[in-house]
C-alpha cells in the first residue's frame, strides 16, 4: 500500500517537473515573439522604459504612423509586403520543382557518384550565406540584377533546393518501390505512377518542405539587405531597416512591422499543418 | 493462348550473375510454382516476366509476342506483391478500379468489373475503407482483387502469403486456388515455402543458385528428386541421407557399418568403390505394426528412438541409424519413451541413392 502511494506521488512529481521543463523551454522560445507583438502596440516611452512595464497600455500609434506618409515615420508596407509575396513563393515554387525531382532522384534511382552528389549538397548547406553576399553582388551587379526580384528568387532557389532535396528524398525513400511498379504494371507510364501514386502518397512530405523554403525565403535578411536597394525589390525584413535612423531606432514602428510580417507566416504554417501531420499512413504496404 | 517461354534468360547484376540462362515452358492456364532458398533468382526470374527489371541476355515472350523491350503495362500481367503495395490514398474500390481508369474505360464498365472482383473476392462490405483500416488478409484479397479486375494473360504472385500468420496463410492458399479454378489464368508464383509449392503448383520449377535444378509435377520432385539438394528441400521432414559406399554390385555400406541392399531402381547403375548417398522419406521408415500394408522389398532394423514429435495420427522418431541422425514415421501411434527400441521396416524400393561427389541422382 505504501510503495504504492510513493511510487503515485513520485510518477506525479515527475509529471510537475515535466511541466515545468516545458513551461520554461516554450517561454524562451515564444516570450520575445509576444514581446514584439506587446511593443508594437504600445508607446516609445514604455517600450524604452528601465524597469520594464508589466502591464502594457494599448496603442494603435504605430501603425497608424507605419501606414501614413513619410513624413511621419511611414514605410512603404505594401510594396515590401508584395516584394516578399512575390520573391517567396516563386522561389519556393522553383526549389520545390527541383527539389522534389532531385529527391525523387536520389531515392529511387542509382547513380555514379550518388553519395558524393548528397554529401556535396549538404556541405553546400554548410556555408553560411553571409559569406556569399560579397561575390553574389559583384556577379548579379555584373549581370546587371542586382535589386531585382529576378536576382533574389536565384539566391533562394539556391539556398533552399538542397534542403528539399534532403527532405524530400527522405519522404520518397519511406514510400516502397513496389507502389510504382505496382502502378506501371496496372497500366501507368513511369510519369503517371509518380503523380497519381506516389506523389500524392508523398504530398505532407512536400508540404512541409514547402513550408521551410517559404519561411526560410520569407525570412532571410542578410543577404537580401545586400542585394536589394529600392521599394521596388525589398522585402519585409529588409524594410525593418527602415525604422532605424542615424542616432535613433524607431522599436515601435519596427515591431508593427515585424508583426505584419509574422501573421502571414503564421497563417501559412497554420493551413498546411494538416498536412505535415502525417496522417497518410503507410497502410498500402506491409513493412 | 498465353503460354510464356523463356529461352536461355539471364540477369547480371555489374559482375554479379542472378540467372543463368534458364529456359521454362510455360502452358496456357497452368500453375506455375517457382521455389527455391532465398537469392536463388526466383524473384528476379518473376520481375524479369513482369518488365520490372531489364533482360541482361536471351528471350522471353508472353503468348508467342517477344517482351523484352515492353514496359510492364504492353505486357498485359498483373502482379501481387509480396507487401501487397496497395495505393494508401486510394479506398479498395479506387485500388480495384485503377487500372481500368488508366485504360481510360467508360466509367460504367469500370463499376461492373470492379463490382465483379469485389464479389469473388468478398470484398463487397470494405469498399469505401483505405488499405490502413485493413488486416492483412483482407489487403491480401484487395491485392488480389486488383490484380485480377483486369483480366490479364498471365498472373504473377510474389510472395504474396510470406506476411500473413500461419493459420491465414493456409487459408488464402485455398483461396488462390480456387481463384485460379474459377479464372484458368496463366498463374506464376514465387515462393520459398515447399508446401506451399506442393499444394499450389500444376508444375514445380525449383531453381537454386539462378539455376533450375528441376521442373516437374509436384509428385514428380517428391518421388523422382533429380539430386540431394530436390530431396531435402522438398517434402517435410526432409530426406534422411547418409553417406555410404558401394561395397559389391547390390550392397551399400553405410558409414557407420551397416550394410543395405542398393534399391532395385539404382542397380546396375552404380560401380563398386563409388561414394554414395543413401535416401528415404520418415514415410518409408516404421515400426512393425505401425506401418502401411504395402507389398515390395523390405529390410529389418532394430533402432532405438531418441525423441518423438507427435502429430495427431502420425508420430515423427528421431533415431540413430549407422550414426547419422534419421526421421522414422510411426503411424496409430502409441506413446514412447526415449530410449525405447523397435523393430523398424524400411522400404527398399523407395529408397534413392546419389552420387556422393555430384549429388545427382542415381536412377534408371
């Protein structure tokens, strides 16, 4: 009876503790993010304020200045907004076109050099972007797109096509060969049996390598602060350099601004989640 | 008339070699088992038949047209996978009615077929369920199902009853059976299983190494093996052998010493000095009193038993026989204690002796 009793109250105490470790790690991961969502709705001198002020007071001020002229602080919302439409899901688009036969490839089918292709792809991975911002400009300045669209969905068709590759190689290489033949055998070419069988059976991989080309695109700074220059090609992030000016920040407006930005991302991530949920089930197949 | 040939097939793998050039016959609506260990090349031999892997040299043609070069879906097969590679986004009526869509068939023709296949199959209740929401005998029959909405010229099956439990596994194996009764299909099937290969096959083609050690009707590898390895694979419990030697024109001498009669099948076929094997089935093995009436040459041994399976109507003996490990059969069985000894009957005539070096068969 006893060793019972402390053996609930001890699976209890680790149920507190696991809580607790939850608690702490979600905090660090969302308190700065509603940090900006909190400042971006209150006044400078409460964002500035030392001691912090707990309970905010609630201010649409801004906005009101992000999205009024110039001359009060206003940026160009709506053309940056679009630039990342436009940049991130086109380039996304493109990475995942490749990506995905690039995967497809590596899974199913063998080649000389295979491995060094994959190894060489990841190390690809490894170097940091910021490091090619230097050449990049010279060669897009060169070729004379530098501060277009054109010239950024490059960098990030590039920057997100091994990553797909890996991710979606990985999905492919879940889905047993024999569904395609399978299919071949039923009637199809080796094009149909990948987008009737094994493309949908494959469609949350994709999803969710999707989902981090876009962010990732959606996101990037350094090298877009580099090889952008004008309303007409900068994206969100690049416009939070906006709010900075020779001797002051503006974090208010800079917030509002980075707020715009998340919402998007959070609805996307929102509706294709269902889809990353693997809720296809490898059924077809006993493995 | 779908009648499937081979000629001198083989597969190469780089430098590996699968299939050494094998040749086969196959009739129109037989049943074809192909048997073997694991990597023996039966598989390979299948997804060659099927156009899932190249043909590295030799012919292969499917109701007298040459497919070689064909795609699996000109070669009009079907095939049953061993993980029966049902499409997971598909319900059972979906998978059923595939292959007519890619044919691009008028949608009512479609709902007959499939509604036909289902019936036979009895599938008619899971319809609308995907193939996870299944058991595994039930996305047996889908794949089944699937394979025969189509009416193809040949069936191919590949393992397909590996992934089921043993009681269901018999069961399904009635079932392709009777399937086949009902369609008369061409039928080739890939299996490790003897018993399977026993109950199944019209003909038997047992390949070993990427080479065909026999083809025959199932009685005929069961009486006839054409070598050591055909009588120890098929057939369960295995052949006994032990090794022995030709001592005069119609004696062996067994290893341990004992001296047996050369079965009148082998004699005059054999020379004095010659390494043998000596053969015989638990059947041909029992107690007196426990054994089948049967007329033919006999010899007497008294043998102690070592361990008993019983299997209901028949126990299986362990015992000693000229120091090798032998299974005897003892029918109307009674309980035994090991160590107990009888007088054993072992009949001569359905004795087979082998080449000790070649391992074939010594048989006129």
């Amino acid at each position: 009876m006893d060793r019972n009793l402390t053996h609930r109250n001890r699976r209890r105490g680790l149920k507190v503790l696991h809580f607790l470790a939850l608690f702490l790690v979600m905090s660090i991961i969302c308190i700065p993010g509603l940090w900006i969502v909190v400042n971006s709705f209150r006044p400078t001198v409460e964002i500035m304020a030392k001691p912090p002020v707990w309970n905010p007071s609630f201010s649409l001020a801004h906005y009101r200045a992000m999205f009024g002229g110039a001359g009060e602080g206003g940026v160009p919302v709506f053309s940056y907004f679009r630039n990342s439409l436009i940049v991130s899901v086109v380039s996304t688009a493109i990475a995942i076109l490749i990506g995905m036969s690039g995967g497809y490839a590596f899974a199913r089918y063998r080649f000389r050099g295979k491995s060094n292709y994959f190894v060489g792809l990841m190390l690809f991975r490894a170097v940091p972007g910021v490091a090619l911002s230097l050449p990049l400009f010279i060669v897009f300045a060169r070729l004379g797109i530098i501060d277009t669209h054109f010239g950024l969905i490059l960098v990030y068709v590039a920057m997100n096509v091994p990553f797909t590759i890996w991710l979606t190689d990985g999905f492919f290489r879940q889905i047993p060969k024999e569904l395609h033949e399978a299919a071949e055998i039923d009637g199809c070419t080796r094009w149909q049996a990948f987008w009737k069988v094994e493309f949908p059976v494959a469609r949350s991989g994709v999803a969710s390598a999707a989902i981090f080309a876009f962010l990732t695109s959606w996101n990037e700074f350094a090298l877009a602060s580099q090889l952008t220059r004008s309303v007409g090609s900068k994206t969100m992030p690049v416009g939070l350099l906006d709010f900075t000016a020779e001797f002051t920040i503006n974090w208010g407006g800079m917030c509002a601004l980075a707020v715009l930005m998340i919402v998007p991302a959070l609805i996307l991530t929102f509706i294709v989640q269902k889809h990353l949920i693997a809720g296809l089930t490898f059924g077809g197949v006993k493995g | 008339m779908t009648e499937v040939t081979l000629s001198n097939v083989v597969k190469k793998y780089g430098a590996h070699q699968a299939v050494h050039g094998i040749d086969l016959d196959i009739a129109d609506g037989e049943f074809v088992v192909l048997v073997g260990p694991s990597g023996c090349g039966k598989s390979t031999t299948l997804r060659m038949i099927a156009g899932l892997e190249d043909i590295t040299g030799g012919e292969i043609s499917i109701g007298g047209r040459v497919v070689n070069d064909l795609p699996p879906r000109e070669r009009n097969i079907s095939m049953v996978f061993q993980n029966y590679a049902l499409y997971p986004h598909m319900t059972v009526e979906e998978n059923l009615g595939f292959s007519l869509k890619i044919a691009k068939r008028p949608e009512p023709e479609v709902t007959a077929a499939v509604a036909k296949a289902a019936s036979i199959l009895g599938l008619d209740e899971l319809m609308e369920r995907k193939p996870a929401e299944l058991s595994g005998g039930q996305r047996q029959r889908v794949a089944m199902g699937r394979a025969i909405v189509r009416h193809p010229d040949v069936f191919l099956f590949d393992e397909p009853l590996s992934n089921l439990d043993a009681k269901l596994r018999t069961q399904m194996r009635v079932e392709i059976k009777k399937l086949h009764q009902k369609v008369g299909n061409t039928i080739i099937y890939v299996t490790h299983d003897q018993v399977e290969a026993m109950t199944l096959a019209d003909r038997i083609v047992l390949m070993r190494d990427g080479n065909i050690v026999q083809v025959g009707t199932p009685l005929d590898l069961f009486n006839q093996p054409a070598d050591t390895f055909v009588a120890t694979f098929i057939g369960s419990p295995p052949m006994n052998l032990i090794a022995g030697e030709i001592t005069t024109g119609d004696t062996i001498t067994l290893d341990g010493g004992l001296s047996i009669q050369v079965p009148s099948s082998a004699r005059g076929r054999v020379r004095v000095g010659q390494k043998v094997q000596f053969g015989f089935r638990a059947d041909n093995l029992m107690p007196v009193g426990h054994s089948v009436e049967e007329a033919g040459q006999k010899t007497q041994l008294d043998l102690t038993v070592t361990l008993t399976e019983p299997l209901g109507t028949e126990t299986l003996l362990f015992t000693n026989m000229a120091g090798t490990e032998v299974q005897a059969k003892m029918l109307n069985p009674r309980p035994i204690t090991p160590g107990e000894s009888f007088e054993f009957e072992l009949m001569l005539d359905k004795c087979h002796v082998f080449d000790a070096a070649s391992g074939n068969a010594i048989r006129t």
